[in-house]
C-alpha cells in the first residue's frame, strides 16, 4: 500500500512537495525491491526540471549546531550552524554524477534568490564533505 502510495504521488507531483522527500525515496527503493532502478528512472526524468533540483538539494541538505565551552565556561555565546550534505548512499536513488552535474549548473547561474541560495549552501556543503568526507 505504502508503494503505491508513493508512486501515484511520483505521478501526481506531490512527491516532491513531500516534507520527508529524502526518506520516501529511500521507503521506494527499499519496498520496489528492485535495487532501485524504478526511483532512479523518476529522479532521473525530475533532472530536467530545474526546480526538482532545488528542491532534492533543499531535502538532502542537512543541519546541525554546536556550542563551545571554552576556557573557564566560556564558550561561544551563539550557538553556530553546520550545512552539511548528505549524499552518502544517494547512489541508490539517483544518478549522483548527473545530479552533481546539475547542481554545478544551477550555482554557476549565481541567482541570488532562495532557490539559488539553497543550491550554492548544499553544492558548498558537498564540496567541504569532498575534502573532509567526516564534515
């Protein structure tokens, strides 16, 4: 039920306005039980819609926050932000070379709205995991 559930939303276009997109895509590979091609053959034709990208980097963008203590108690007054991206195991839900490709794309254009925003933090986020694969 709940695979089919996901694919009238992949057919309807409410997938993508899900708020867990990263988990169902997951959920459909997992309960399709055919080692992801069917997921892979929808996020690969959501590639041609430059939204779809913003919004898969809007959902594989993840966050954390830290304090420090420092010396004596103190520490950093305001607690700082981590962006980071989260692409391990992405292979199994999506061509990750072609959805690199596409994020390189959409950043290069520098739009300076939301939509651009959130593609440069995510591409920025991906390029520090490539240096530091435990940031």
């Amino acid at each position: 039920m709940t695979l089919n559930r996901i694919r009238a939303a992949s057919q309807s276009g409410e997938l993508l306005k899900a708020r867990r997109l990263a988990r169902l895509l997951f959920d459909w590979r997992d309960l399709a039980k055919d080692d992801g091609a069917e997921v892979k053959a929808w996020t690969a034709e959501q590639f041609k819609n430059d939204a779809a990208i913003v919004t898969f980097a809007r959902a594989f963008t993840t966050y954390s926050w830290s304090q420090g203590m420092g010396m004596s108690g103190l520490g950093d007054i305001v607690a700082k932000r981590h962006t980071r991206a989260g692409v391990d195991s992405l292979d199994k839900v999506l061509d990750l070379a072609a959805f690199r490709s596409r994020v390189e794309e959409l950043d290069a254009r520098n739009a300076t709205d939301d939509d651009g925003a959130a593609i440069h933090e995510f591409l920025e986020a991906w390029r520090r995991r490539d240096k530091n694969p435990r940031d």
